[in-house]
C-alpha cells in the first residue's frame, strides 16, 4: 500500500529499505498500530551511512497483505526472536512505536531470560511503560462503525482513511487485529533489564503523558532518557527530524578511553 521495499532480506518479518554492506548497528524499527515496515521508509536517509534500518513487517500488510493477522503477541515473539539472534554479527538496537514499543519490549525480555544477546539500546515511543498500561477501554470487538470512531477520537489514525471504502475494508482487519495484541496482552511484572531505554512522547498526545512514558525508568536497570517533543500522538511524523536525530546521537560510536582500561562500576543511576 505504501510502496515496495528498495531491499528486503531472506526473513520476510524484516524490510532493509537501504542496503548496508557493513553496518555498524542494526536499528530494529517495530510499527504502530496498523502500520508495517512503510513507517520507516524515510529513516536511512536522516541516519548515519553506517547504521542499517531493519523495519519489521508483520504478517498481513504491504508486501505480506496474503498472510493470515496476528492478534496476540505470543504469536509475534518466536518469529521477532530468531530475527534479533540473526543479527548477532554487529550490534543492534531496538525502536518501536505505540504497539510497536510494547513488542520490542516484551521480545528483548524473552531475549533476555532465555540468556539471548541484547541490544544496545532499547527505543520506546508514544506507549505508556508496561507496568501502566493504555488508559482507555478496548475496542478492539466493537462493531465496525464504532470501533472505527473509536480509533480515531483515540488519534489511532486519519479520520479519512474511514471514508474511503477500499482503504477501510483494507486497514480495518489490520486495525482490529493490532488492538487486539495490545489490549489482550498483560503485563508480567519481572526483573529490569540491563538495557539503556530512551523514552519519546508527544507535547500534545492525548493519549499518551510524559508521566506515563517516564514510568519506562522502572524497566531498566541501565541508563533512561525522556524526551518530550512537538505533536501529538503521531509525533514521530511531525518532529521526525528532531526524533532521529536524538537517536543518532545515541547510537553515536563511542570512543574508546585513552590508556589503561577502567572497570566499568555498576550503577542504577539514570540520565
């Protein structure tokens, strides 16, 4: 629907829309509610040259619209792990978006109780920390009319994308399955994980507070960042410029100390 892929790999749950022949970090983009691997279609471009952008695409849109949906999450982990096991020849990070934050959440904590190699850093946006939870009542079983109402006083998508019958009878089943992932899905409370988290939310979303982002800090026992920046819940849009290149500078490569390596002290403190 949005385009086709400039490169796509073997595992068709990820698409590269630039090819890197030796990157150094692999950036894991997980999409919103009813979006795929097209969300991050602009990405390479305002990242460095040597940072791969692997969007994930699940089943059932864009390039894999034949595919059966998912609705649970338990269905998306065994898949989305073997692809963060298969980038183990360079360092990765993770981002994700609304219901695409809740994913990479809950796979990096898979990851890291089966003793799996985590990412450099994980990405959240525009969802609030696990241990909250959304803040409205599911929709996700109402009938069309009113979940599609539903969906957009939410700010879940453009409210005219419902006028158009051919793009509804397309984006709805994708709709209703992606907000059946994220409200059949119960948070297990559980260790914080060694994973620095960089938390992003809109100024104005409705939906979404810097409070309820900032509750993020409590899943990790690394370093946590929170930024607030211009828009609404869609942000990652309108400020994208900013977005990425707060990203960047915290993917930048560090440099190494000069003389006799320090050990490196544990620490709880946050950014």
């Amino acid at each position: 629907m949005n385009g086709r892929p400039v490169r796509t790999g073997a595992n068709p749950w990820v698409v590269r829309w630039r090819h890197v022949p030796r990157p150094r970090l692999r950036l894991f983009c997980f999409p919103y509610a009813g979006g795929g691997a097209a969300v991050y279609r602009e990405w390479p471009a305002l990242l460095p040259e040597d940072i791969e952008v692997c969007a994930i695409q699940p089943p059932g849109r864009e390039n894999r619209s034949g595919e059966p949906l998912l609705d649970r999450v338990e269905q998306h982990l065994p898949p989305l792990m073997e692809v963060l096991r298969a980038a183990g020849d360079v360092p990765y990070a993770t981002f994700g978006h609304s219901l695409g934050a809740m994913v990479s959440f809950e796979v990096v904590r898979r990851l890291h109780r089966e003793g799996g190699r985590l990412p450099t850093r994980m990405f959240v946006s525009g969802r609030p920390a696990p241990q909250i939870g959304p803040s409205y009542t599911p929709i996700h079983e109402l009938p069309d009319d009113e979940f599609c109402a539903s969906v957009v006083r939410l700010n879940g998508t453009d409210a005219d994308l419902f006028t158009h019958p051919e793009l509804a009878a397309y984006f709805v089943p994708i709709l209703r399955a992606d907000f059946a992932v994220s409200e059949r899905h119960r948070h297990a409370a559980g260790a914080a994980l060694p994973v620095p988290v960089t938390a992003y939310c809109g100024a104005e979303d409705p939906t979404v507070s810097a409070e309820a982002m900032a509750g993020w800090a409590e899943q990790t026992s690394a370093a946590f960042a929170l930024r607030v920046l211009a828009g609404d819940h869609f942000f990652l849009r309108s400020a994208r410029s900013q977005l990425l290149a707060d990203v960047a500078h915290h993917l930048r490569p560090r440099p190494a100390p000069a003389g006799r390596p320090q050990p490196v002290p544990t620490s709880t403190c946050k950014e």
